[in-house]
C-alpha cells in the first residue's frame, strides 16, 4: 500500500477530532438514538430536551439545550452537511461545538 500524497482537511486534523466527526457522520456514536436501539444502554432514545431522538443532526442543528454554544460556534444557520464535510475550518467548528456542549460522542 502507498502512502497518501495528498491529504485532504478531514486527514490533516487530529486523530481525536477525525473520531469525533465519523461517528457523528456514520451515526455510530454515543448519543442516546444508537446506544438504546443498537445496544439497549440508553434507557431511551430521546434526547434529554425530550423533543426528539438525540442524533448528530438534532444535536447539531435543533436541540433547544444547546442553541447557546450552537450560536457562539455558528452565529448564522449553517446546513448539515457544511457542519460535517465542510472546510477544515468548518470541520474545526464542529469539533469544537461537541467539546463545548460537553458531549461525548
């Protein structure tokens, strides 16, 4: 196997913030929607605002418990899919948004 020449913003972060944003990318995680269906460890789904199932896209894009970090890290509406395969400086604010709100995923 040959070494990657090029390396594109995801391979260029680090191997905790590369972690971070695969699990939220291929909803494997921690959050309560996968660890109760997939392994019954969560006692429920929802998340603990108790409006919907606590995903990547609710945490980043809905949860009214974390609109305050949401507004410092994105002050204007920003789609999902920036949040998760933008720029590495988007990469970065996504990361940065999951430590903030105190979130293990």
């Amino acid at each position: 196997m040959r070494p990657r020449t090029n390396r594109d913003d995801y391979h260029t972060m680090s191997r905790e913030q590369q972690v971070n944003l695969i699990r939220l990318r291929t909803g494997h995680n921690r959050l309560n929607a996968h660890m109760n269906r997939k392994f019954q460890l969560a006692p429920s789904p929802t998340c603990a605002c108790g409006q919907e199932d606590q995903t990547a896209e609710h945490i980043l894009q809905r949860c009214p418990l974390l609109d305050e970090e949401r507004k410092e890290v994105w002050p204007s509406p920003t789609p999902l899919q920036t949040k998760l395969y933008g720029s590495r400086q988007e990469l970065e604010k996504t990361t940065t948004f999951i430590t903030s709100a105190g979130l293990i995923v």
